[in-house]
C-alpha cells in the first residue's frame, strides 16, 4: 500500500532516485509506460518493486511522480490573453 508522505521527504526521494537506481526518472516512467497498465497507484507501485526489486519507497515515489507529471501535462496551456 502506498504511504503519504511530505513534500520535502518525497522530494528527497524523488532527488536520490537516479543515484540509488542508476537510471533516471525517464527511465522509469518508460518502464511503467510499458508495464501491464495496472490503474491503482499501489498494484504499479507494488508490480515496479517486484519488477525491479526496488525498495518500496522508491516504487512509491516514482509512481506517486509520474502521476503528478502525467496529470500537470493534463492540464491545459493558458491561451494568450487568458482565455
């Protein structure tokens, strides 16, 4: 099960990913793009760290990333003159 975490600790983990992992986020949102299309975050959360025997809270900080990202690119540009 995924666990709420703070802004700064989720940060942090979001910041050691590449270093602990040796791949980038990219290389990771590739992977979920890839994988078996689970929709609830903990069933990818929990597939990502069986998969690639990550730690659990690195698996839920790189789900929990990729939903925010994939939500803000959701959410439509300003057009010029703010309609």
């Amino acid at each position: 099960m995924a666990v709420t975490r703070s802004s700064e600790t989720h940060a942090k983990l979001i910041e050691r990913i590449p270093k602990v992992t040796g791949q980038g986020l990219h290389e990771w949102f590739t992977a979920i793009d890839k994988g078996p299309g689970l929709l609830k975050l903990s069933d990818r959360s929990n597939w990502l760290a069986d998969e690639y025997d990550l730690p659990q809270w690195y698996a839920d900080a790189i789900v929990t990333e990729y939903d925010r990202r994939r939500r803000d690119r959701s959410i439509p540009a300003p057009r010029p003159g703010g309609h």
